[in-house]
C-alpha cells in the first residue's frame, strides 16, 4: 500500500463575525481521525464566547459516526452557552448519518451559508 | 454442150464427195467444237447432195431419175440450214442455234422435202418436168412450181445472212487474220455466186446445176481457213469466245498502233473519254505505248505495270503485250492484255500497311511485356516486401494478452491487405496497471502500415512516462502531427489505462471508434465516444480523458471501423447496432469466446463480399476479483484503508460506494480504537468484488468483543456516541462480527448491487 496518501488533512478556515458569531469553513473528511480536532476548535470558539456557528460543509465529503460525534458536541456546548449551530451546505451523501440517526430533526441544515446567517439573525 | 455439162458434174461431183468426205475425216476430231459439229453436218448434207445428184444424173430411167431427184432434195433443203447454223456459230452467234431456233429455220426446208418426196400428186414444187436424153444419159428438165420460188427465196435469205455473217465477222479480223479470212470470205461468196448464176440462168446454155460442187469447195476453203490458219492455235471462233468473255481487258494494236480490236472489258476500261476504241491510236490511252514499243522491239514480249485513271480513280493493272506475226513470221501487231490489280494493289497496300501495323503492335507488346515484366519483377520484389513487412507488423503486434487476476482479455486483427493500417497495443507499465491502444490509420496498405509502426512507437514512448490517456495522446499528436500532415494522413487513436486494482479505466478517445462498455448490471450498452480530434489534424489539439470503473461481469468492446463498416454482398454495413446486440447477447462468454462470436458474426455478413478495411476487435472482459491489504492498526492508515474500499466498491456506483465506505470506516475505526485499545496490532482486509455484491472482510488480532452487549443508541436525542455499528448496520445488507477465527476476529460486510 505504498504510494498511497495516508492521512488526508482537514483544514477549517474560520471567519469571525463579531465576538459572538463565527463562519468556519470545513474542508476534508469527518471521521475518526478528524473528528478530535474539529470538536477542539468548536469547544474553544464557544468557550471564546463565540457561540453563533454556522458551520459550512461545501467541502466534506464525507462524515461519519465519529465526526456526526464531534458536531453533537459542538451543537450541545453552543446550545448550552445560549447560541446556536447551524450547518450550511451538506451533501445527500453526508446528511446520510444524520438522517440514519433521526439528529436530522435537530440539526438545522441550510443550503446556503447566507441562509444559515439569516437564520441566526431571526433567533 | 450439155452433155459435157452433165459430164463434167459426174466427174466432178463425186470427186468434191469424196474430197469433203476426207475433210469431214479430217476434222472429225474436233467435233466437239461447235462450230466443228457444224461444219460437219454442212458438209454432210453437202456429200449427200452431191451423191445422189450424181445418181440422179446417172440413172437411166425415168422412174429412176425420178427417185434419186427426190432424195437429192432431203439434201438441198438440208444445206442453207446447216450453212446459217454454221455461219452463226463461226461468228459468235451460237446463242441463236438453240434447238428450237433450229426447228424454226427447218420448217420451210421440211416441208419442201415433203412436197418432193409427193411431188408424183402435186405440182407445188415442179409444175412440169420432162426426161430429156442427153448423149447416153437422160436429164430430168423440169418447170418449177410455186413452192419452188418460196423456198428458193428462202434458202437464199439463209445462205445470204450466213455470208453476211461470216464476211462480216471476218472483215473486222481482217487485218490481223487477212489470209484466212480470204479463205473463209471465199467460201462464203463460192455457193451464193454459183447458184445465182444457175438459177438466174445467168451463163447462156447452163443446163446443171453446180451449186453442191461449190458448196465441197465452200467447206474446203472454210476447213483451210479454220485449220491451217490458226491464231494461236485457236480458230477465230474459239479465240472470240475466249476473248469476248475475258475477265481481262484485251486488245490488238496494229503495227501502226492502232487499236484493231478489243473485248468488252476494254470496251468499259476507261469511264472517261479517250477511252480505247477501234481505229484509234492506243496512246490515246496509254501514253507510254512507244516507250513499250522500244523495249517489244526488243523482247517480243512485255511485262509491267500501268496505272489508268478511271474518273480520278487510280486503277492499277498488269500489263503483258505478246507480239502477233503472221505464218510468214512476219510482226502484224501486237494483243494486249490488261489484267487488273487494283484490288489486289488495295490488298497488297493493305496488307503491307497491316504488316507495318503489326511489327509496329508487334513493338509495342514486346515493349509492352518488357515493361509489364520489369513492373511484374518489382511488384514480386514488393509483394516479398510487403510480405516481409507484414511479419514484421504482425510482431509487432502483441503476441499474447495480457494477464491480470480479475480480467480476461482478447484480440483478433485482420488486415485487408497484407498489411494493415490497424494497430493495436498492450502497455504494462507496472503490476497492476495496463494501457490498451488502437488506432487506425486513415488508409491502407504499406504507407498505413508505416505510420502504424510509427504510431506504435511513440506511443509506447509516451505511455513509458505519463499515466495519463490524454495527455498521453494530446502529446503523441503533438510529436507526430508534422509526420502525418506531410503523408496527408491522420490516425484515430484510443488509449485506455486500466488500474486492475480499483477496476478503472481513464480513456482518451482521438476520434477513434466508440469503445463499447457493457455494464451487466444495466444490461446495456454504454459507449465511450470520441474526446478530442483524430491524431494529426490540429497541431496543439488536445485530448480528453474520462473515466469509468469497471464492474465484475462488464465487458469492454474495441474495435477498429472496419467492424461497424464491414459491408455484405448487398452493399450493407454491419453497423454498430448489430455489433452491440452480438455483445448483449454473448457478453456471459469468456473474452475470446466472445471475441470469436463477433468474428464470426462479421464473417458471415460479409460472405463473399471483398474485406474492404481492417478488422481489430478487442474484448475486455471484468472477472469477480479480491483485494487484500494489510496495515498497522491506526488511524494514520485509517483513511488509506477507507480509500481503498471505497475506490473498489465505485464499480457498484457512488451512493453504494459512499455506504460501504461509511460502514468500512466504522468498523475499521472500531477495531482501530476499541480492540487495539491499548496495544498495536495488524489489521488485515480481504475485499471480495462479485457481479451482485461486495463483501469486505475484516481481521484483527485486537481484544475481542461481544456487539450485543453494545446497547443500541438513543436515536433523535443528543448523543455523542455509540452510533458507529448502528450506522454501518444500516447501511449493509449484512454485518457480522465473529471473534477470534483462525485469521483474527472477523468483521464481515456484505453489500448487495
């Protein structure tokens, strides 16, 4: 198995909209090897005070168990600080374990990351 | 004076008998010479007269008398008819002495011999007659009735024409025959001058009648006349036919050189005046006549040629000119004879303008062969190259398909010709990848089968180090577009790599023939168009690259144009339709069993119909294979092992892929943190691609567990784990864990296409 690419990285581009609101920008795979590394970054934006996320999944291919686990802890922890976690941008594909797991009724998924700023403007 | 008269005829008489009869003796032998047979019963009648008038004068009584005078008359009424009969065969009139024209000119006579053989009952003939004694002898006197002067009168009208006839004939021969037809002029004037002289009493005291006697003579000078002289050895008469009735021109000349005599050819010779005509001076029409006469002078005889204008047609003729003498051997004149060749100049001409024709055909052919041998030499020198030349393409061309666990290849080329403007490649460049190329060139024969080896190479060169079907061929057309624009040719050109690991295929199709992709699961069809323009038609043309992935069961067809192309006796094509039912319906076979198939299919469409184009047909075929891997169990190689599974399991289509791949990356995940929870370990995968499903098989040598003690999660609330082997149940169709089997705990997953 040589040749092959071992890790594939997961990069999250974070814009800040004011001290409470947050867009991150989540490129690479969700699973088991990244999933600690998201969950990190949330906790420390919304122990930051930083508790409106919207989280943009454009270029996740793929989520499993593991990182479905990380964003159920980062919707807890947002919601729990009195903010929110909106999710923009999931492929069929990805929404799949959400939908396995019926935590598609809690998550809110938006097709577009202006939808899911809109959204938090209503709140 | 009477009696000397009477004496004189009994003298006489039987002396001119017995005279004829020696000339009738004489000529006998030519008797079958009409005018011969003539002759000699002319003078037939004329012994019998003279005979029985010798009795007749002779006997002594009146009785007597009176017989023999009778049969004498059978005799008289006899003569003027043999005389005319005679004088028209002698002058060329024998058309007249037809059988019944002989009857007709012997009425008269027969019915005098009638009326003397009656004349005891009747005075028709003699009125009165008396016996007068003369000396010892008794003469018969007689007054001549009216049937006398009837048939006197018309024995001179016979006796007269014959003359008339005969002088005439013989006046026009008279310069050139002059002493026999004295003879023979004689001899016709004797019997007429002779009778008139007896019957009209002419000489005072003539009492017999002589005219028998100078018809002996007439005979006697017409015998010397016809038999002693002869012209050359012909009689006039038999001359005259032969000369009237000559295919030839014949004339006589004078020795003044005037013309004398001509035939009726001579007569018609010439269409336009001066033409040749008696009494005129041959040089009228044949101005070299004293010329010839100089060199006759010489010879006696002339040969040579003469070319008479007949109405501004040449007419070329065969002259031969024989001097004529007299029996004194004395130059009289000269016969011309002009036997004409102008047909046979025409054929000469001809023939010789036909021979020239000939040598010059003759020429041309040799030349023609020469040629037709130096070319036939060369083209045996390039069939043996071309022969050469398909043996060397031929190992060119792989020698056997490549072998790869998990596909069956197989391929079949035809060539029109000897050589073929197809070309076909398998390139291995690692254990697990192969490129497979066809091209065809636009063309045939040896300058294709060229730019195929050139093709060949260059692609080999290219596809040594670049994985990339188009850029593989964007950079073949750009090396060899100068090559081909100068031949004025172009090649389409498909280039397909083929990873046998994860079953895929990235293809580049320069305008080549549409590969078929048969997919077993949709049982179809699926073409692999053309991405880019043949090679060879845009120098910076580039070429895209698609790619599929092959599923266990799909086959892959490609084929050069000569397949959809390939034409049957009634000019139809076989087409791409038929091409992809064959595959439709053999697509369960083995690669060479379907291979062969289509071979055949094409084969017998085509029948006896001329191979018009190449013929290269590939099959790939995609077996059930296994992949295995195996690596230390951590999450570094987690997503190696997810990548794996999920490139192998893209054959059964992405939403399967993307399931197998969540259920993968659960359980390896599961084994990678719980059962090698504190220690390091291996975990072993076994990846099972069949037609209808995929089974991924996983090994550990980790911590085993129980999964029903797993508690199922609390679906829909907020719970941040436990939902890994919930999820990859879902997913597969069926999931089993098995601890501690002879390779390991076993995770096994199966997903049904």
């Amino acid at each position: 198995m040589q040749g092959e690419p071992t890790t594939l990285p997961l990069t999250i581009h974070e814009e800040r909209i004011g001290d409470q609101q947050a867009l991150l920008h989540i490129q690479g795979r969700l699973d088991a090897v990244t999933a600690p590394e998201l969950k990190a970054r949330l906790k420390g934006l919304i122990q930051d005070g930083c508790v409106q996320l919207i989280l943009d999944f454009g270029a996740v291919p793929f989520i499993d168990s593991s990182g479905l686990a990380a964003l159920v802890s980062g919707l807890k922890m947002a919601r729990e600080s009195g903010g929110a976690l909106k999710s923009a941008r999931l492929t069929q594909q990805t929404r799949l374990v959400f939908e396995l797991t019926l935590l598609d009724r809690i998550f809110e998924f938006y097709d577009s990351v202006e939808a899911a700023g809109a959204s938090l403007k209503r709140d | 004076m009477y009696l000397e008269q009477y004496t004189a005829f009994v003298i006489l008489a039987p002396m001119a008998a017995l005279v004829t009869l020696g000339l009738m003796a004489y000529v006998w032998r030519y008797r079958t010479m009409p005018e011969v047979s003539v002759l000699l019963w002319l003078m037939a009648a004329v012994v019998g007269w003279l005979i029985f008038n010798t009795f007749e004068t002779v006997a002594v009584t009146e009785a007597w008398i009176f017989f023999w005078a009778k049969v004498t008359y059978l005799f008289i009424v006899a003569t003027p008819v043999a005389w005319l009969l005679f004088a028209l065969c002698y002058s060329g009139r024998s058309a007249a002495c037809t059988p019944r024209r002989v009857l007709l000119y012997s009425v008269i006579p027969a019915i005098t011999a009638l009326l003397a053989l009656t004349s005891n009952w009747h005075t028709l003939l003699w009125q009165a007659y008396a016996f007068v004694p003369v000396g010892h002898m008794v003469a018969m006197q007689v007054s001549y009735g009216p049937w006398f002067w009837t048939h006197a009168i018309y024995s001179y009208i016979l006796v007269l024409t014959g003359a008339v006839f005969i002088i005439r004939y013989s006046l026009r021969l008279f310069n050139l025959y002059r002493q026999q037809m004295v003879w023979v002029v004689s001899a016709a004037l004797l019997p007429v001058a002779v009778n008139i002289l007896y019957v009209a009493r002419l000489i005072p005291g003539l009492q017999k009648d002589y005219t028998p006697i100078s018809f002996a003579g007439a005979s006697l000078a017409l015998a010397i006349g016809i038999f002693r002289y002869r012209l050359f050895d012909l009689k006039p008469i038999a001359r005259d036919i032969v000369f009237e009735r000559m295919p030839d021109a014949v004339l006589t000349v004078d020795v003044q050189g005037r013309i004398v005599d001509l035939n009726p050819v001579a007569q018609a010779l010439t269409g336009q005046s001066p033409g040749f005509r008696i009494g005129e001076p041959v040089t009228d029409v044949i101005p070299v006549w004293d010329a010839w006469l100089q060199m006759l002078q010489a010879t006696g005889e002339l040969e040579t040629d003469f070319v008479l204008d007949d109405d501004g047609h040449p007419r070329d003729y065969e002259v031969q000119i024989s001097a004529l003498r007299n029996p004194r051997r004395e130059l009289t004149g000269w016969i011309i004879l002009l036997h004409e060749i102008t047909r046979r100049k025409q054929i000469q001409t001809a023939l010789r303008q036909y021979s020239e024709q000939l040598e010059a055909m003759v020429a041309e052919r040799t030349r023609g062969l020469q040629e037709a041998q130096t070319k036939l030499l060369a083209q045996q020198r390039l069939q043996q190259e071309i022969e050469l030349a398909a043996q060397i393409q031929a190992s060119l061309l792989p020698d056997h398909v490549p072998v790869f666990a998990g596909y069956e290849f197989a391929a079949a080329a035809i060539p029109s010709r000897y050589v073929s403007g197809d070309l076909y490649d398998f390139i291995v460049t690692d254990p697990e990848t192969c490129h497979i190329v066809v091209a065809d060139i636009a063309g045939k024969g040896v300058p294709a089968a060229l730019l195929s080896s050139t093709a060949r190479t260059l692609i080999r060169a290219e596809t040594d180090h670049e994985t990339s079907p188009g850029r593989i061929l964007t950079s073949v057309n750009a090396s060899f577009y100068r090559d081909l624009t100068q031949a004025e040719m172009f090649i389409t050109f498909l280039t397909a790599r083929l990873d046998t690991r994860y079953g895929t295929l990235a293809y580049a199709n320069a305008g080549h023939t549409a590969a078929l992709w048969w997919r077993q699961a949709s049982g179809d069809c699926e073409e692999c168009p053309a991405t880019g323009l043949p090679i060879g038609v845009l120098p910076d043309a580039t070429v895209e690259e698609r790619s599929l992935v092959l599923r266990p069961g799909d086959a892959l067809i490609f084929y050069s144009d000569g397949i959809p192309e390939a034409t049957n006796t009634a000019g139809e094509f076989f087409g791409a339709d038929r091409l992809s039912a064959l595959v439709h319906t053999y697509a369960h076979l083995a690669a060479p069993e379907l291979l062969q198939r289509i071979m055949e299919a094409v084969e017998s469409f085509v029948g006896s119909a001329p191979r018009s184009d190449d013929i290269t047909l590939l099959v790939l075929k995609v077996l059930p294979r296994t992949l295995t891997f195996e690596c230390d169990a951590a999450l570094d190689n987690l997503h190696m092992i997810i990548a794996l599974v999920r490139r192998a399991a893209l054959a059964y289509g992405d939403s399967f892929a993307y399931q197998v791949e969540l259920a993968a990356s659960e359980i390896a995940s599961n084994v990678i943190r719980h059962a090698y929870r504190a220690t390091t370990g291996r975990i072993r995968g076994t990846l099972h691609l069949l037609p209808d499903r995929l089974q991924l098989d996983l090994y550990d040598d980790g911590a085993s567990f129980d999964p029903h003690t797993l508690a199922p999660p609390a679906l829909g609330e907020i719970q941040e784990g436990g939902y890994g082997l919930f999820i990859a149940q879902k997913v597969v169709d069926e999931l089993s864990y098995t601890a501690r089997t002879a390779q390991g705990n076993h995770w096994k997953l199966v997903k049904v296409a």
